[in-house]
C-alpha cells in the first residue's frame, strides 16, 4: 500500500541544511540508513519527486530518488550508508549519484552494473580543433546532425565495425593493446586512458557468455547501457578485475572500412584531429 506523501516524511531527517538522512523503514528490508546531499534547488526537485510519487492512482515512471537510495540500502552486503552525493536525482536501478559500497567477505553481497555505472570507461574525450566559436556557430545544426548520421547511438543501433567471437576475446584481454595493433589508435592515446588502456589481469572468462553474446555487434558504436550492463553482468560473480576494453577495443577492419573511417593524421596543433577510428571513444556520449 503506498503511504501519503506526509506518512512518508517521518522517515527522513534534515541533518544539516545541505544534507538528509533516510531512516529504516522508508523502504522494506533496508539494512543501513541512507544519506543525501543537496543544495535548494535540488532539495525541491528531490523532494517533489516523492510528493508525486505518493499521489493516490500514481502508476509507472522512474522511482524517486530517495527511494532508490533506500532500495540501494536494502541490498544484501552493503556496508556503512547508501549516499546520494549532490548531483542526486531518479536514476535507473540506483539513482544518479548514489554510491555504496559493499563487503567483499560477505557470501550475499552482490556487484550491481547499476552501481559500477553504466558509463564506466565509456571513453569520453576532449578533442582540440582550430575551429571558433565563429567557425562552428552558422553550422552548429548540420555538424550536429552530422554527428548523428555518422555514429551509432541510442537503444538497438549497432556499431559499424564487424566482429567475430575471436575478435571479441582478443579486444577483451589486450584492451587498447588490441586496437593499436589493429590500427584503430595511436600510441599516445595509451596515455590519457586509465591503465594505459589495458588491465594486465583481464581475464575474458570471467564475462558470460550472455554478455558476450550482446556485446558481439556493439564495437564501433557510443558507449550504450545494454552493453555496459551486460558486460558488468558478466563480472559480477568474480573478484577479477573487469576487462577494461571491453568498449574501447575494435575488431579487425577491412581495407574498405578503414579508408572510410581513417582521416590523415595532423598536428595537435594545427587542424582538427582525425576522428579516432576505435569505437567513437573519442566522440560524444
């Protein structure tokens, strides 16, 4: 039975003018108290989030975000308090922001996709051109549509490299290693990317086949949550690190592929990078 908006109050306590408490209860099963911080603005919209949410005959849409901190409460293992940091608002499974953390002695605990984040290691990447504000303004609509015409996005596109399983293993366990042997990258994009794009310990047998099997067509595309979920997935009953590439690894390119999607190289410097031929990492998200 959903309880009214001011039923639901009693359980929440303002700690300080920038921060709540969640106290057990708010939800069922919560094994810690939650926590979040916000500014006004954001107070408001957190809290009209639950005064919506609490309306009689209210069906379907997100959760509130302090609900989704209290569910992340009530997962099995999780240690200290479920956090909303001060960007917090209704996410998907845990809200935007939210953070928790989990002990690794403990048999139950689990490792939520939606915890890691979606967009783990989804490669985003400032790229410096020569062009103005001036420059990009009288096109800023075209260039736009460009970008959406040229990269895969959204739910159910795929990416544009083809791949095989073999391919997939490969990307998985050499990470960037496997791009830049494949010449989908340059050797100093080691440099700006966590491990230096590779996390020697990799160990593609931990991620599932199911996993796997999703992840098959998505190289050459956007980081996608599909993908990121299932792969996260894949590593959930193992203490082995995450294979980092599993994204930002491509497959082997044909010669017609790669005269499509390879620019000439230029100077940091001078014109517009070539647009990195690896998955888009460098592209918008």
């Amino acid at each position: 039975m959903v309880r009214t908006y001011q039923e639901e109050l009693k359980y929440l306590e303002r700690l300080t003018p920038f921060s709540w408490k969640i106290h057990k209860g708010f939800v069922p099963n919560m094994k810690v108290e939650g926590i979040f911080y916000v500014n006004d603005n954001l107070e408001h919209l957190m809290f009209e989030e639950l005064k919506n949410a609490s309306k009689p005959g209210g069906f379907g849409g997100f959760l509130p975000g302090m609900k989704q901190i209290g569910n992340v409460a009530a997962l099995p293992g999780i240690v200290g308090r479920s956090i909303g940091l001060p960007d917090v608002h209704s996410g998907y499974g845990f809200a935007i922001g939210n953070v928790a953390a989990f002990d690794m002695e403990d048999s139950t605990a689990v490792v939520s996709p939606g915890g890691v984040g979606f967009d783990i290691n989804c490669g985003v990447r400032l790229l410096r051109t020569n062009l103005s504000e001036k420059d990009v303004l009288p096109v800023k609509e075209q260039l736009t549509q460009s970008l959406f015409d040229h990269i895969p996005v959204g739910v159910g596109s795929k990416g544009v490299i083809p791949m095989n399983a073999r391919d997939l293993e490969e990307a998985l366990e050499m990470g960037m290693d496997w791009s830049l042997r494949e010449g989908y990258a340059w050797a100093e994009d080691k440099e700006h990317c966590e491990e230096y794009g590779r996390m020697l310990q990799a160990d593609p047998s931990k991620v599932s086949m199911r996993a796997k099997k999703r992840g098959l067509p998505q190289p050459g595309a956007p980081c996608r949550a599909p993908s990121r979920g299932a792969t996260s997935t894949g590593t959930t009953s193992s203490k082995s690190s995450r294979p980092r590439a599993s994204r930002s690894a491509s497959p082997r390119p044909n010669s017609s592929w790669r005269k499509r999607q390879t620019h000439t190289r230029m100077s940091r410097t001078s014109s517009t990078r070539a647009r990195r031929p690896a998955s888009a990492r460098s592209a918008l998200n």
